[in-house]
C-alpha cells in the first residue's frame, strides 16, 4: 500500500472519533556562532535541501500538503456569510469620518470620573487611560508638549542602553515636539479636533508614518523603499490629532514571535528585562506596557499582536480579516494579516480601533459580505449589553485549552471562565477542534508564501543576505514550499472554515488561553545573531493561528500573572464580525481581574509628581 491518505469531507468527519494530539516539534534549538553555521548549511544548495526536507517529513508537513487528498476547493482568502448587528450594540459609519466614529465610541464607553483618578491614590498601580490625558490637558494641569518632553526623555535613555535594547527604530524628537505644539494649540483654542488629540502612540516599522521611511526593522529595506507617507490607519488617527512618537522595533520583517532583533537591538519585556516581549509587535507592546505611549499599531499574520500582548500584560486586539485597510504597509498583498491596536485597557483599544477601522474598497468587490456587516461597538453599559452577556455561550476544547507549558496559565484562564459563569451567567460549553495540526501547517504555507512574494525582488537584487539569521532560516523553509502546497494549504483553509463555522453554531466565543508560555528568557547568546527556536515559536504561537488563516476576530486580555510574576492573556475569539461581542467580552474580563501589578519598567510620562 502506498502513503496516500484520504480525508473524509469535512461535513462527514464524525468529531467523537477525534483526539487532541498535543504538538510535538521536531527542530534544534541554536544561537551564536552554531547558529550561523547552521544557516551557511541550509542555504547550501544540495545538502540544505535535504536537512529541509527531512525537517518537513519529521513535523509532517509532506504527509499533509503532498500525501493527502483533500475533497474541499481551495479558499485563497478567508470567505465567510455577512452577520446582523448584535443587540446592545451602535453601527459605525466606515466610509465617515474617523473623528465621528471615535466621538460615537466615546459615547458607548462606561461613565469615568477622570478627576477622581487624577486626585486619588496613587500608591496603587494603575495605567493612565486616554481620558485620564484629556481631562489634564483640558483641566489645563499638563499639555501635550509637557508630556512630550518626558517621553522624549524616556525614549532617549532607551536609545542610549547597552547591549541596545531600543522601543523606537526611528525616531525624530523634534518631530515630536512639532506635533505636540500643534496640539497643545488646539487645546489653548478650545478645538481638539477628538479625544485622541494629543495622545501619543507608537506605529510598528512595517507600517507608513510620515516622515519615517518604512523599514521593518531591517537594515536595508530604507535602501529599496523611499516611501514615507503614512498607511491609510495611521492617517485616519493623524486626522484625530494623535501624536506620532515614531517607528517601533519589531521582529525583522515579522519573521519570528519572540521580538529578537540583532539590527537594532531586542526590546525587553517592561515586567523583566531579562525575557523577551513577543512578537513580532514588540516595540508596540513595549511601550504601551511601559506607560510611554497610550496605544500602538501593530500588524497580525500569527499573533503578533496578541502574543506580545499577552506577553508584556496589555491588551491586543485582532479584527475581522478585511476590516481594516492594509494599504501602506508591507503586509497588504497577504491573506492572513491585519493592522490593530495595542493599548493597557479595553477602552482605549475601542477607541483606536473605531478610528482606524473602514475596509479597503477593492476588498469589498471581494469580499462581499463586508458590505452587509457594518461595523458596530458594544454600548457598555446599555441594559441590551448587559443582558447579552448572560446568554453568551463560550466554546472549550480542554485537552487543546490545557496544553501549556506552564498550568499556571490554563489555572488562572480556568478561574476566569468560572467567574464568567458565576457572576455573568455564561455557558461554557465543551468543543472539539479537530485538525489542528493541519491548520499550523496551512498556516505556515499561507504567510510564508506571502512573505516570500513580497521579499523575492529585493533578494534577486542580493538583500537576501542581509536579512538577519532567523530570517534567512525562514526564508529557506519558505523556499521549499511548492505551487501544488500552497494549493493544498488553501484547501485545508477551506475545511478548516467549515469546521469553525459549525463550532460558531454552538458557541458565541472561542476562549483558550493567548499563547501556551509566559514570556521566554533571552539567550545572551541570541542578542547578536538571533536564534532559533522552534519549540518556544510551537507555545507562543499555539492558540493564535486560527484567527489568522480564517480571518476570525480575536483579542487578547491580561487576567493575572503567573508564579514568577508574569503576565498571563486570555484569547477570546469571535465570529467574523463579532468585534463587539469580543470588546464586550474583555471588558467584563478586565473587571474581573481588577488591579495590575506595576512593570518593573514604567513612566509615568502624565503626572510626575
């Protein structure tokens, strides 16, 4: 008998013949000069081949892209059925302005007595929020240019550490002060243009902001990109009157999820310097972690939004796959990607995310039912919203829910969905995922391919060699992948949708914890030429992959920390569309979980005293 398998349908699976088989990766850990030698080998061209290939059969990726035969067509981008606006909820105009969306989100936020946390005690740890900011600067108790000339000083002291552990790739200070002054102008004149005004945010490096030259975090990539103009969602939130503090580190190119960068030097986690951030956002996360800036950009291929979320204990959020415009950044010829925000609370992710939202127009030639699914927030604290809460059915697949490296993760997710269930009245109801290990490697195929795509230009021309190590690893796994595997992948694609969308009958949310480890050490060994680690990717990557190569919305919430005093992010996953029902979701989270514990790295950049 021959290798060939042959899936049933995917409407024919009979799910109770389906066991969870926790992931198992097959791949050396390396760093420093071991590392290099083994990157000099895999691009060789015979004997690197075959260690590929041999990697490929041992993780099955040959058994599942060339020894299967899979009955679905192939789905090159995510494909889903429009939805109806959810009770409790208010319908943002996307083609409007991003001022009057933001004044709408304003409106569904909870009621805040900004005075009350500007007076009261401090000596408990809290993050400022955007409301915090405007009522000081309306209050005329700090301007937008004070604030300014602490986070410059914050931000230099970061560019000035040694080994260089930056926030920032570009960064321009007197920029910064420019924006600033206009700003503080407009509050003098009594005309902010909205309640982001004046706020200061970081924009990852794979994503336009005038006047910095895209790079994504490479070395080179200014050389082949004289383009400085700003991604359409960063200029959506300049015309809110956001302030750009610059272009945050990255893992290169978005090549990796632990945010080691040799080009510029690896951003360390706020809550230990000693363990990675995540990535490839972790710059963004950083800095918003660390109290610097309000909110950041990120973009999201496999997580890179949420896992340094989770990693660094703020709050990530993940859209519906062509919700957002892509254009102006390096990730819009992908199929998995988007650009979200990154910001310490719920509301202040609302806020961003109803500013940059809006849809590309040719997408909506494509994606049909972006035209009849509206984007719509939660009204907080509307008696619907309310009520919608006690009928939420929250989906589990505990032997997927459990595998974590650590049961201080899936403990403290576990103690969440009781309170959920206790206080709230959710059901959580047990599901079965099946083919996951099919998804990590349609996944894998998807972006890989994308990246490939976009990259192959500037390797033809000889960058390739530029790239970092872990990058040209990446780069040669990508290689490998033929026209006929990309096929299968998007067939697997296909299934898997049809697997989630039954699963979304049954459920409202898909809770797991947000990555399967708290953040890793760094290897000292891995500041100068990187690393590769396949089994950490394996933990930080194993609850994300979903949202991505279906397009599902997403986010990641900070519940709590474990033994060492790490953050811990509950993922919480919704129907396309269901950014609402998610936001709604987190934010009963965040309450439940109360105060946080103070980064061992925080600036209070608003109030110094």
């Amino acid at each position: 008998m021959g290798k060939k398998r042959v899936m049933l349908p995917a409407e024919e699976l009979d799910l109770s013949t389906v066991k969870y088989e926790p992931e198992v990766i097959d791949a050396p850990h390396l760093t420093g000069l071991t590392f290099r030698l083994f990157v000099k080998i895999l691009e060789a061209p015979l004997i690197g081949a075959a260690i590929i290939s041999y990697m490929k059969k041992k993780n099955r990726m040959i058994e599942f892209l060339r020894s299967t035969v899979i009955p679905e067509p192939p789905m090159y981008k995510p494909e889903f059925p429009p939805q109806d606006p959810e009770p409790g909820t208010i319908l943002l105009d996307e083609d409007g302005n991003p001022e009057d969306r933001v004044e709408l989100a304003l409106k569904c936020l909870p009621d805040y007595d900004s005075a009350s946390s500007w007076n009261g005690d401090l000596s408990q740890f809290r993050y400022w929020k955007i409301r915090d900011y405007v009522y000081g600067y309306r209050s005329k108790l700090v301007t937008p240019s004070m604030v300014a000339e602490r986070i410059i000083t914050v931000i230099e002291e970061f560019n000035h550490k040694k080994p260089p552990a930056p926030l920032l790739v570009s960064f321009d200070a007197e920029e910064v002060r420019k924006q600033a002054a206009a700003s503080t102008k407009r509050f003098e004149e009594g005309k902010p243009l909205s309640i982001l005004d004046g706020i200061f945010m970081a924009i990852k490096d794979d994503i336009g902001c005038y006047p910095y030259i895209m790079k994504g975090a490479t070395t080179w990539k200014d050389e082949t990109n004289s383009n400085n103009e700003d991604a359409v969602c960063v200029s959506r939130l300049r015309s809110c009157g956001v302030i750009f503090v610059g272009k945050a580190n990255m893992h290169e190119l978005g090549m990796g999820t632990t945010g080691n960068n040799p080009n510029y030097g690896t951003t360390r986690n706020p809550h230990d310097p000693e363990r990675y951030t995540g990535g490839s956002s972790s710059g963004p996360a950083a800095i918003v972690a660390s109290g610097i800036c309000s909110a950041a950009l990120g973009t999201d291929g496999g997580g890179s939004v949420r896992i340094p979320s989770s990693l660094c204990g703020v709050v990530g959020l993940k859209t519906t796959y062509g919700r957002t415009d892509l254009r102006g950044s390096l990730c819009g010829s992908g199929t998995v990607e988007i650009i979200g925000p990154i910001a310490s609370s719920v509301e202040d992710v609302t806020l961003v995310y109803a500013a940059i939202l809006g849809s590309n127009p040719m997408d909506r030639n494509i994606l049909k039912p972006l035209l009849q699914s509206p984007p719509c927030l939660p009204n907080f604290p509307s008696i619907e919203s309310l009520n919608a809460m006690g009928s939420l059915r929250l989906g589990k697949y505990t032997p997927w829910f459990n595998d974590v490296h650590s049961t201080d993760i899936s403990d403290k997710c576990e103690d969440i969905l009781n309170q959920l269930s206790k206080t709230h009245g959710c059901e959580v109801v047990e599901i079965v995922i099946p083919e996951l290990h099919e998804m990590r490697t349609a996944h894998l195929v998807s972006i890989g391919s994308a990246m490939l795509n976009g990259l192959n230009p500037d390797c033809e021309d000889g960058k390739g060699t530029e790239l970092n190590y872990d990058s040209r690893t990446s780069m040669a796994i990508f290689r490998s992948f033929t026209a006929s595997d990309y096929v299968a992948a998007q067939c697997l694609r296909r299934r898997l949708m049809y697997h989630h969308m039954e699963i979304f009958k049954k459920v409202d949310v898909i809770v797991t914890p947000t990555t399967g480890m708290t953040a890793p050490k760094i290897p000292p060994s891995a500041l100068k030429y990187g690393e590769t680690d396949i089994q950490v990717t394996g933990y930080l990557m194993r609850f994300v992959i979903a949202a991505n190569l279906l397009g599902f919305p997403a986010i990641s919430v900070p519940i709590g920390y474990d033994k060492q005093g790490l953050p811990i992010g509950l993922q919480l996953m919704g129907r396309p569309w269901g950014e609402a029902s998610i936001l709604r979701l987190a934010s009963v989270v965040e309450e439940l979980c109360g105060s946080k514990k103070r980064p061992v790295s925080f600036y209070d950049v608003l109030k110094t005293s």
